[in-house]
C-alpha cells in the first residue's frame, strides 16, 4: 500500500491537475485498478508520480507508444534511481529528469506513502472511519481545517506535542488529497445570511 496513490495523491505529488493523471489512466498508460475495503478503488504506482510530473512538463508531445515505454521504463529502475539520472526515451532523445522534476520526486512520494501508512488510519470503530492520526481521534479534516483556518504546524504541535511534523504535513496531504464527500453538515445557508 505505500506505493499504491490515488489519482489526486498522485495529482498533487507531482504537482500536476488531477486531469492530466485522469488522461493518462483514460489512456491506459497508466493502469492499476485494484479492488479496496469499500467497494473499487482506482490505486496507482509509484512510478505514476514522476511520469505524471515528466510528462506535464516536457514541452513536446509524446505518442501513446513513446508514453507507455517511458512509463515501462520508469517501472523497472528503483525507487532512488528513478529521477535521479536522465532517461533515453527514443534514440538521440534524452530527457534529463532531475532538472525537468527535481532528483527526488519518486523519493518523497515513497516517502509520503509509508508515512500516510504509519501515521492515518481509518477504522469503523473510531470516528465512523473517517482518516485519523494513529492513536488518537483527530481527524485528518480537522487539521486541514486548522491549517487553513490560520494555525501553523507549530501551533498545532504546541497544543498537542505528542504528534510530530511529518504526521501532521502527512494527514494535510492526505486530507487535501481525499476530499469529504456528500452534502455538508449543519446549516451552511446560516452563514451566509
């Protein structure tokens, strides 16, 4: 599961729209649908990051051929390798990744795969399963919603100093990346008036 993404996971990690993830998958460039907890869940691999970065930025256009074999390629080196050194995508033609996408892309998506793995969970039994932080009922909501209420990381750490950072970096991505749906809550036309 850590190097598994939703579409908007990877939207966001590669700092593209979430179109342009869909277009790949509508492609069959990138594939993984993969059954989950609650009914059918599109997931994506890791390489799906980079590729979608790569791909958004290159300024010419790719066929579908040359998009499949650059998301073969991208499959078969390892994680640490995968934008660290250019990649031949056709003979004399050479995308030099680590400038296009910075050498560390597929490194911090990892990265923030294992971290959504160890610090968010999603258990019926707490919160109705709505995501929270691992042993405790905090919402993964409810720190997006301090955050962009005007609190910082520090001033949520300050008020609850058993979390560290990188929980709370992880469930605001995750938040930002997972959005509630359905009709709100309460009474939103009260605001207004």
């Amino acid at each position: 599961m850590t190097d598994e993404f939703s579409a908007r996971e990877v939207a966001f990690l590669a700092d593209v729209s979430v179109r342009a993830v869909d277009k790949a998958i509508e492609e069959r460039v990138l594939a993984g649908i993969r059954a989950k907890a609650r009914g059918r869940r599109r997931m994506l691999p890791l390489h799906a990051v980079p590729y979608a970065a790569i791909v958004t930025r290159l300024p010419v256009m790719l066929s579908l051929a040359t998009k499949r074999d650059l998301v073969r390629k991208l499959s078969e080196r390892p994680t640490e390798r995968m934008t660290a050194e250019p990649l031949e995508i056709a003979p004399a033609v050479v995308i030099d990744v680590p400038a296009l996408v910075g050498s560390d892309l597929a490194e911090r998506a990892e990265r923030y795969g294992k971290a959504r793995e160890d610090y968010i969970v999603a258990d019926p039994e707490i919160m109705g399963g709505t995501p929270v932080l691992r042993g405790t009922r905090m919402t993964v909501y409810a720190i997006l919603g301090r955050l962009e209420g005007g609190d910082t990381i520090a001033d949520i750490i300050e008020d609850n100093p058993h979390l560290s950072r990188e929980a709370l970096e992880t469930a605001a991505l995750y938040a930002r990346t997972h959005p509630l749906v359905g009709r709100p809550g309460g009474r939103p036309w009260a605001k207004a008036a």
